[in-house]
C-alpha cells in the first residue's frame, strides 16, 4: 500500500485487526473515521499499538497529501491535544508522546491539518465531547475533547488551489459547508 513501505504486511494486519479505522474516497475528498486506541501510561504494550497505528496514519496522510489529495479526519482519536481540552490538566499535560504528536500535526505546529473545532473557537472552554460515564460527570461538564474533525489539502475550487488556501481559510460556499457542523442532539434535525 502506497506510502507504508516501511512496515511488514504482519504489522499492518495486526494493526488493522482491532478495525479503528475506516477509509473511504469521496473523489473531492478522502475521509478516515477513526477511533484511536487507548493506553493507560502503565500498559506499555497497548502503548505501543498506539504509537504504531498512530505513525501508520501519519504516513498514510503524507502521502496522499503528497498526491494533492484532500483529507477530513473524524472520531474518536483518544487524544486532547491542549490543556484547554481538559477539564482537570494537570502539570505535565503537555509532556504526552500523544499529545506532542498530535499538535505537530496542526498547521499551528508545522503540520497540515486543522483543528475543525479550535480553527473556529481558538478560546472556547468546556467544549468537552468525552465524560466519564459512571459519575454522571456530562451533567455537570466535567470531561475532555477526544472527538475531531482535522481537515487538509487545497480547497475545493481550483483558482485558489494553493498551499496557503484551505478549507478552514476558504469563504467560498463550497468549502464553508465542508466545516461548518452543529452538535446534534435529538430535536435539533433541520
């Protein structure tokens, strides 16, 4: 498979065999729903699982973004990349192997991809998606932003086809209703 020459066909079925991600090409457009493995800071095995289906993502993303293609990342990646994202940071938050990761993918870092929701809200606070569910902690907001929607690649519309011009920094109907989401909840459907 195009750009993951580096890994054995052994490594990726075992990657690929806990089924955390679903690729599929819209033509505009490239979408992987993900749901990214958790590792408790004590279990190095599935720490390491994480480490190697993240960087295997990585690769794949470079090269298509490599080939011009456009890419959305949604789900669950078991990550808050920011203290913002977090009701109870601690410390040595920003310290996480994941969480440096993950920020070097951001155009803010470096990288290619946007944050959907912080492009939009840079300041916003308790904007929360994960809470844990045994304590009734969604009632009183107590949780963390894990879900996202990361989004790189041109535009749509070829005249502004450039490296700087992107979804997020695009006005142009076409590629505003790419990003512009609402949380739905039951009752709000239009």
């Amino acid at each position: 498979m195009e750009g993951l020459e580096d890994f054995s066909k052994d490594e990726l079925l075992k990657i690929d065999s806990e089924g955390r991600c679903v690729i599929t090409d819209h033509g505009h457009f490239i979408l992987f729903n993900v749901y990214g493995p958790r590792a408790d800071s004590e279990d190095t095995v599935r720490i390491q699982f994480k480490l190697q289906f993240f960087h295997v993502l990585q690769k794949r993303w470079e090269f298509l973004l490599c080939q011009g293609r456009r890419i959305f990342v949604v789900g669950d990646l078991n990550i808050a990349p920011a203290a913002i994202d977090r009701c109870d940071a601690g410390p040595d938050f920003a310290k996480n192997e994941f969480r440096i990761w993950f920020r070097s993918m951001l155009v803010e870092s470096g990288g290619s991809f946007f944050d959907v929701f912080r492009s939009k809200h840079p300041e916003r606070r308790e904007a929360y998606t994960c809470w844990p569910s045994n304590t009734g902690a969604e009632q009183f907001n107590y949780g963390t932003r894990i879900d996202h929607i990361l989004c790189a690649g041109p535009c749509l519309h070829q005249k502004h086809d450039l490296q700087s011009h992107n979804f997020v920094t695009c006005h142009v109907n076409e590629c505003d209703i790419l990003i512009d989401y609402k949380r739905w909840k039951p009752g709000n459907a239009p």
